[in-house]
C-alpha cells in the first residue's frame, strides 16, 4: 500500500512539474511595445463588460494611427480602469460623457504619448489636488483611486497631472518618451 502511494506521488510530482512548465509566469517583465489606443479600448470594454461605469457614457478620441508606449501593459491599463472608474463614481447624473483622448508622441521622440480623461462636472479643491499629486495618505475615499493612478504612473516613469477646466476637471498621463529607438 505504501508502494501504490509512493507512486501516486512520484506521479503526482511529474503531473505538477509538467503543467508547471506550460503556464507564464504572473511577474512578466515590465517594459513591453503597447499599443495605448488598444489599451484603452481593452480597459473600457472591461468597465463595460462588468457595468462598473453605472451608465455613464465615454467618448473615445484616438489617432487613426498606433500610438506605441515603452511601459507594462497590466499597469497602464490599471492606471485606465482607475481613472475611467473614478471618473464614472464622480460624474453628477446631468454631467456630459466622459472624454478619453489619447495623443501621439512627436516625430523627434523628446515628448512620449498622452492620454487625458476629462470628468466634466467633477470638481476638486486645491487641496484635494495637492493631496493627489504630493501625499496621497491624505486623500479622502473619493480620491484614492487618482493617487493611486499616480503612483502607478511614477512607476512607469510617467507623469500625473490633474488640470482644473471651467466645466470640470481632465486627469493628464504623460507617458515615458521613445527617445530615438525608431529611427
């Protein structure tokens, strides 16, 4: 009996090692060639798909051409759910759609690609702005996601920045610069 289990084990053993070997590991490396036009549309139709945009409507503006990024997939696209989410928390029932703009980087690689998300009648005080972008401990429940969103995008070597509008507030993700890699 003590043979059969010896077997089942030595069996067992094999079976996890060979189906180990078929799977990716979850820590990938995290500088990939993305896509952020793509990127956008694969993070909406996750907020659309799990109704997590309460029926606001997002308005997509994206260049004809790809717009390519040096930085994680998963992170980008998690700085895109948080900002699209806090964005559809934070629109008042008569507010316009949301707006996703994403903008190119320029032909000399000094400037790398941009996006904004336009909340329109979403407000914050210059002291919730300035917990957001310096000390995100001090962020009240509804601006965690924004600070949040910051310390991805510092991470990717980016940079948040939130612009006051005179009908609401726009969330502005400059993305890393190419540099001359595709010349």
């Amino acid at each position: 009996m003590s043979a059969a289990l010896d077997v089942q084990g030595s069996l067992g053993d094999a079976e996890a090692s060979f189906s180990s070997q078929g799977l990716e590991p979850v820590d990938l490396p995290d500088v990939f060639q993305v896509d952020v036009a793509v990127s956008v549309r694969d993070a909406l139709g996750l907020l659309g798909a799990t109704r997590r945009l309460h029926g606001v409507q997002v308005s997509l503006e994206l260049p004809e051409d790809p717009v390519m990024a040096r930085v994680s997939r998963r992170r980008l696209e998690q700085v895109l759910l948080l900002l699209v989410a806090h964005a559809a928390d934070a629109a008042p029932p008569e507010a316009q759609a949301v707006r996703v703009v994403v903008e190119p980087p320029d032909d000399f690689g000094d400037v790398g690609p941009r996006f904004l998300v336009v909340m329109p009648g979403v407000s914050l005080s210059e002291r919730e702005t300035r917990s957001v972008v310096l000390s995100p401990l001090r962020v009240g429940n509804t601006q965690r996601r924004l600070a949040r969103a910051r310390e991805l995008v510092d991470a990717m070597g980016g940079e948040l920045a939130l612009e006051r509008l005179e009908q609401g507030t726009a969330v502005s993700v400059q993305l890393p610069a190419p540099g001359l890699a595709s010349f």
